[in-house]
C-alpha cells in the first residue's frame, strides 16, 4: 500500500491545463528506489524575514483595499507530526484579482498599498500566521472565459527537498471550482478539498478580520514515490 | 460552519499517516514573492572554501523555445555536512547564472561523483521536477550509483558543460520534452 494516495497529486501531464503542453516531460521519471542520496538532505531555503513580512497589510503607507484576512495554519508531516523552524512564503493577487508583476495584464487596478508577498517561519507547533486580505479571482487564457477561482500561493520547504512543496490555498465554496483545470487536476476529491482553507470564528478578530485555518501536510523522507498515472 | 466542524482541519483523530497536501503550479507570478532576493543566486560566501565556479542553468520548453518564467532552485554539499542553496528565475533568455563552489562529497569516502541537486518550477507545470547535474569529463561518473539507474542514452542529458568562453564557468541545460529531455527523479 502506497502513502501517496492514487490521485491525490496532480498528473504530469493534466490535457485541460493547456501550459503544460510544451513544458510536461513526456517521458517516464527515473524511479530512485533507494533513499540513498542527498536528496533528503536538509534545506532551509531563506530565514531573513523582517517586521512586516508576515503582516501584507502593513507594508506600504496606507492599508491595502479588501476584506482583511487572517490566514493560519499548521504545517505537520505525514505521521502528523509539527514541521518546525521552516521557511513558509505566500503571494497573491490584490482585492480586483491583479498581481503586482508586470507580467499581468488583466485589467483590473492595481493597488499601491499592497504587494501580495509574505514570508514567515513556523513555530515549534509547527504554526504559521499571516495578516492579508482576500484576493480576487481574475480572468486567464487557458480558454474560453477561464477564471481562476480565488486563491493564495503557498511555498514551504519542509525538512528537505523530498518535503519541497508549492501549492494554492483556495477559499470554501467557490463557485469557480468545477471550470478551473488547476483545481480539477487534483482527481481525488478529498484531495481536493485539503487544499480549501475553513473559515474558522475562533482564529477571526473580532471588529478586525476573518479566519481561514489553512493545514499543510508535508512529505516525509519515508513516503512511497508517487504512483505515475494519467 | 465552523473550523471545529470541517474535516479538512487536520485534528490528533486524523487517520495517520496524513495525506500529503497537493501541489499546484507556482504560475507565472511567482516573482515578486520567491525571487527578489537576488543575493540568492551567490551562494558561496567570501569564507566559503573551494574552486569558484558560475553556472548558467538554461529551461527550455518542447518547441525549442527558452522559458522566461521558470524557477530554479538548487542544493549542494559544499563539504560532507554542510549544504549550500540558491534559487533563482530566469531571465527573457531562459536563463539564470549561479555563483558557487564546485560541490563537495555529501558523505565522507561516500562513491559518488560531484553533483548539484535541482528543483524546477514553472506555469505548465502542476508539480515541480527533480533532477540532478554532473560535470562533463569528471571520471567518477562511471562509478556513480544514481547516474547507474538512468538509461546510458540519457545520461548525458545530466552533464554540465564547461564554457569555454569564461574561465570555471559551466552551463547545464534542462530540456523540458524532445530528443534532449533531461532526465528527471521520482523520489
């Protein structure tokens, strides 16, 4: 019986998602069955995180436009076990659905009091917090009327670069979910709902910002190799 | 609902092992929040004993065209213990250009050949990609055991090349599809 459960991870190759279709290698990864290189060996990405790094609402003169979130979480591994002292970085797209990159297009406002990118280290509980507000959804190419639903990018590093994670956090209820492919690739359903955050009334300030709960689960240097599937 | 109420709040009654959480593309914004810190790509300090080597890592896609907005990360022993990272994006070239030491052996005695562990991320790409660099002529490539389990015909997608043009410096390309697909790890 595998750790990585069928369906759990998104494909290599997902059709619907039309960048991957001159960027996916098409042919079969090397399987390493042996744990025998330095592939688990530690990594710490970067830990300079200054005042405001995990505050997005207070890194400009002014505050940001939008609904003001508190966005918090657990980052455990497989045996449920806190992943502590690591490196998690988020970035998003302001409250109109547009990013502060100059790639971006999408006619949406730009906000001068928010830049949409935070970092911050986890705690001994494994625990991280972060001050944002909510991003919008925005329009993209993928095809016809594509919109992606609204989401935070998440970073983490973990113990080492087996743990290496990049994923979206997407908030309950989206009426988006069933047209996004970057949603869809997931073909297992609790796996995709592992990646909606839960509105949470405890971790919300009252007068101040709502809670979302947003939980991590890492690979551990133990996990059976993903399961190749189409 | 209530966080105490939802499911996907991961509690002590979870089934263990957890479910890892899913990937999902880092997409084409990534840089404002990953890759400000361009001190990352300089990853050899003043102090840092060893040969000074720059490498450009190239990303190419299936058409032959160069990525502009991947991100590349690596890792390296810089001696048995000791490890050195950096992470860049590339530029409208598909490029980006490392400053390192020449890595050193990951375990002491360890029948290894000298090699950089690297982590690609891109749009178009769901989940990141493993893969793992040696240099060209190094004669214990033969004896390596991770280069013994990929096929002979691929390995030499897996060699850094020296640039003859600059002095240390050594370019690796990653071909995402065709003839030159580099090889990539399931770990």
């Amino acid at each position: 019986m595998t750790r990585i459960l069928e369906g759990s991870q998104p494909p290599l190759i997902y059709p619907p998602y039309k960048s991957g279709a001159l960027r996916s290698p098409t042919r079969p990864l090397i399987k390493l069955t042996r744990v025998f290189s330095d592939f688990a060996a530690p990594v710490y990405g970067y830990h300079a995180i200054g005042e405001t790094d995990a505050d997005l609402t207070r890194q400009h003169a002014g505050e940001p436009l939008g609904e003001r979130l508190i966005v918090s979480g657990r980052v455990l591994d497989e045996d449920g076990r806190p992943v502590r002292n690591t490196l998690v970085e988020l970035w998003q797209a302001n409250a109109a659905g547009r990013y502060a990159h100059v790639v971006d297009n999408h006619p949406a406002p730009l906000d001068p009091n928010f830049t949409g990118a935070g970092r911050t280290i986890t705690d001994d509980e494994g625990r991280y917090r972060f001050l944002t507000i909510k991003p919008g959804a925005y329009p993209w190419r993928n095809h016809t009327n594509a919109w992606r639903p609204a989401h935070i990018h998440f970073s983490i590093f973990g113990e080492s670069f087996l743990s290496r994670l990049v994923t979206q956090m997407y908030f309950p209820a989206d009426p988006l979910f069933p047209f996004d492919p970057m949603f869809q690739s997931v073909r297992d359903e609790a796996a995709r709902q592992r990646m909606v955050s839960t509105f949470d009334l405890s971790l919300t300030e009252p007068e101040w910002a709502l809670g979302y709960r947003f939980d991590i689960v890492l690979r551990g240097p133990n996990s059976t190799p993903f399961e190749e599937r189409t | 609902m209530s966080g105490e109420s939802s499911l996907k709040h991961v509690s002590t009654s979870d089934e263990l092992p957890l479910v890892a959480t899913a990937s999902q593309t880092v997409g084409p914004f990534f840089s404002f929040g990953l890759t400000t810190n361009t001190a990352l790509g300089r990853m050899a300090g003043p102090d840092t004993p060893g040969e000074r080597i720059r490498l450009v890592i190239r990303v190419i896609d299936g058409a032959g065209t160069p990525v502009p907005d991947a991100m590349v990360e690596m890792w390296h022993a810089e001696r048995a213990g000791t490890f050195l990272f950096g992470r860049l994006d590339t530029d409208p070239a598909g490029a980006c250009a490392f400053e390192t030491v020449f890595p050193g052996q990951v375990t002491e005695g360890a029948q290894e050949a000298a090699h950089i562990n690297l982590c690609i991320f891109m749009r178009g790409l769901l989940r990141h990609l493993y893969t793992r660099l040696y240099f060209d002529g190094d004669p214990a490539l033969e004896t390596d055991a991770i280069l013994a389990a990929v096929p002979p015909d691929r390995r030499g997608t897996l060699l850094a090349r020296r640039d003859d043009t600059a002095p240390s410096a050594w370019t690796f390309d990653v071909h995402l599809q065709g003839d030159r697909e580099t090889v990539y790890f399931d770990l």
